[in-house]
C-alpha cells in the first residue's frame, strides 16, 4: 500500500546569500558595483580567490581561482584583503533584517538563513509573500547592493537545493507534488554532501545522473551509500521530513575548538613555525575560556613543502596555493584544563616530537586544535588546588588583552609572530568579537 500523498506546503526557506563577502565590499565601496571583484585572504599571486562578485564569475572567476589566474582573465579585477569583522556584522544586520519577516531557526554559516515555516505561512502563496517580504527586508534595512536566492520545500535539505537553482536574487519552491521530477535535471554534484570523491564512487557504481538515482527505490539507495544516509536521502528527495534533514541542528554542545594559518615566508622555518603555533594556541586557549570550556585534549598539524625531487619519492597532496606537501599531526592527552601554560606544557611536548630532517625543513602551515570540550559546568574540580595560580594568570591576562587587545599580554614565544595568523574569514561559523577584537 503506497503511502498517502503529502499536502503541497513548504516548511522551510532557506537563504542563501548570494557572493556574500563580494557583496558587502560592494556596499561597502559603491564605486565597485557592477565590476569584477574578488575577495582574497592576502595580496599575493599564490593564493585563490575566497568568493568572487557575479561580474567576475561571468568572465571565470569563481572561489578557488589563483590570484594570478584571475589577473590573466581580467588584468582589471578588483582585488580586495577579506575584512572578517566587516562580513560577521553584515550578517549579523542581515539576520535581523530577516526577523522582521519570519524568525531564524538555524544559521548554517554565515552567509546562509534557515526559517521554519508554522501554520497557514506553509501555504505556498503566503510562503512566497514571506520570502518576498525578506528580500524587501534585507534590501532596504541592509543594502541595495545586497541579493539573496530563497529555497522553499517541505524539508531543509531541498530547501537548500532550491535555493542554488537560481541566483542571483532567485526565489524557487519544490512542492511535494512535483517531486521527484522536479530536480531531475540536476547534476549529482548539485545535492549537499555530494562532491567530487562522492560523485567518483557514484560514478564507480554506474549512477552518472539524477535520472539514475532517482530511479532507485529504497533499498536501491541504501545499497548505494551502504549506510542509512541512503535511506534518508532517498525519502528527502521525494519531499517527506524525516526529522533528520541533512543538515541537522547542532546538539549546542561543541566539539572542537582551534585555529590554522598558512605561514608567511618569513616564519617558515622551524623558530618561524613555533612563534605561530604558540600564537594560535594563545588565541584558542583565550576562546577556551571566553567560550566556557575545559579540554584534555590537544592536537598539532603540520605541513611541509616538498620540492619537485622530494615529491618523487615522498607521498604528497597539493595545497590550494599550488603547494605540494606532506603532512603530519599528532594529539597530546592531559588532565582536564583551560588555563594557557598547561596547555603550551602539552603543545611543547608535541612539537619536540614532530619530524625533523632535510625532508621536514619548510614547515608552511601550522594548526592548533582543542578537543573533547567539557562544558565548565560539567568540570570535576580538582582536589588540590593549583599551587602555580595558573587559572588566575590566565583570568589576569585575558581581562587585559579583551580592554586593549588579544596580543597586548603574552609569553615571550609568540613574540616574533605576534603580528601573524590574524583572525580570517569565517566560512561555517560566525566570528564572535571578544572585547574590542573578533576571534
């Protein structure tokens, strides 16, 4: 007996922004709309592009095109250092901006918006009047420069599928009643969570269209991702809401916490690696704390760039930067704490043990992670207590550097790259200011 057919309503809109970073730069400097423009972490040949504006993307230029590659296409191009601060407070204004219409019950990251829709506001028309309503929003309580593209389906992961079917400045719904013919004409990769090592195994398995993996039935689908992720995703498409949508909600409890850099030519070398990833930890240390956290975990990545004849006998990846490279990390184990020095006592005793040789001599990224996070409140107090007033050197520091900024107080380690790894651009989560800086 098949299963009755589902009322066409919409339960959420998803908003995705469109060329955001771009887009702010471009209300931010009117004399830059309708040119080519590129956002760029620093001004350098070796690096890519981190988004482009739609006049650039019509000539080529897209996220993840070289710096000089877009020179090449459009010796015009305005390039421009990406402003983290400037794109967190947009967001921000722009969240806002889309309460006036409709609440926001998820931000995926920061340049995309989840509504959920309760009610008569599922009805198509007056879904649609609430979508209108937040572009209005956004435009006139934002920036004119400012466009958005509005998924609305009776599930989030369609949701978001439909809000890439048109941009810029699109509006698409996917009724349960046009699914699921309605997205076979897509391509694999256009679903999330399908990219190109996914789309490879797919490909591997003779599913090369949406055609194909439309046609499979449940236990087709299951088969083909080998994993309950197949059956979800075979009812997603087809318009029902699971309860678990592809994109669920987090739990509220964090996981992780840390900060990567790739190192400047000036700090690429065993004293230069050191100075940064002792900045990193300073500044992961400061969230730890900022955030409510202990952790008794900590792990360091290290990259190393490899010249062509170490490639030949060395296992390597390449870097967006061009860069080949090996790789190589490490955890360090600890009781559970939050203060700075216990913390670099673990990051010295990993770094003593990195690789060392003619092989490992050009360190060129360097990332320092904070794991299995326990929520102070869930902290086991110790029963002596610090003989070192560690918590309170650390309490100390970070009133002072919160009032005049997070490197006016630290140790003597970071001191020669205290100016570096300064806090980039935030794809998934949005920069959080702690005092008069973001982090």
């Amino acid at each position: 007996m098949s299963a009755p057919a589902q009322p066409d309503r919409f339960h959420f809109l998803h908003i995705d922004l469109n060329s955001f970073f771009a887009s702010v730069e471009q209300q931010l400097h009117p004399e830059y709309r309708g040119r080519p423009l590129a956002v760029v972490p620093t001004m350098a040949d070796t690096t890519s592009c981190i988004a482009a504006s739609y006049e650039a993307k019509a000539l080529g230029i897209k996220t993840g095109t070289q710096v000089g590659e877009a020179k090449k296409i459009c010796p015009d191009i305005i390039l421009i250092a990406g402003n983290h601060a400037e794109y967190a407070r947009y967001s921000h204004e722009i969240a806002k901006a889309v309460e006036l219409a409709c609440p926001v019950s998820h931000t995926p990251s920061i340049d995309e918006m989840v509504c959920e829709l309760i009610g008569r506001e599922q009805e198509p028309p007056r879904a649609r009047k609430i979508a209108l309503e937040i572009k209005q929003s956004i435009y006139k309580n934002v920036g004119e420069a400012l466009r958005c593209s509005i998924g609305m389906a009776p599930n989030r992961y369609l949701a978001k599928i439909a809000s890439d079917m048109q941009k810029p400045d699109g509006l698409i719904g996917l009724l349960p009643s046009q699914l699921p013919r309605a997205i076979a004409h897509l391509d694999l990769r256009d679903l999330p969570g399908v990219g190109a090592r996914t789309e490879v195994r797919l490909h591997a398995k003779n599913i090369t269209t949406m055609e194909q993996l439309l046609a499979l039935d449940r236990n087709g689908m299951h088969k083909l991702w080998d994993s309950v992720w197949g059956d979800r995703l075979y009812h997603w498409l087809r318009g029902a809401d699971s309860g678990d949508d592809g994109a669920p909600v987090s739990s509220g409890v964090q996981k992780t916490l840390g900060h990567s850099h790739v190192l400047g030519p000036e700090h690429r070398s065993h004293e230069g690696s050191w100075a940064v990833a002792h900045k990193l930890l300073h500044k992961a240390a400061m969230r730890l704390r900022m955030e409510k956290f202990y952790t008794n975990s900590l792990t360091v990545t290290i990259r190393f760039a490899l010249t062509k004849e170490q490639t030949e006998r060395i296992k390597s990846k390449r870097h967006t930067s061009g860069i080949k490279h090996s790789g190589w990390a490490m955890e360090a184990r600890f009781r559970e704490c939050q203060d700075t020095l216990t913390l670099l006592e673990a990051l010295r005793g990993v770094w003593a043990q990195r690789p060392q040789g003619p092989d490992f001599a050009k360190p060129f990224f360097v990332g320092v992670t904070l794991r299995n996070l326990i929520p102070e409140d869930e902290h086991q107090p110790e029963l002596f207590a610090d003989p070192n007033n560690r918590a309170d050197l650390s309490v100390t520091m970070d009133k002072l550097n919160l009032k005049y900024g997070h490197t006016t107080l630290h140790f003597a380690g970071m001191l020669p790259a205290r100016e570096s790894a300064p806090t980039r651009i935030a794809f998934t989560q949005i920069p959080v200011q702690y005092g008069v800086d973001y982090m």
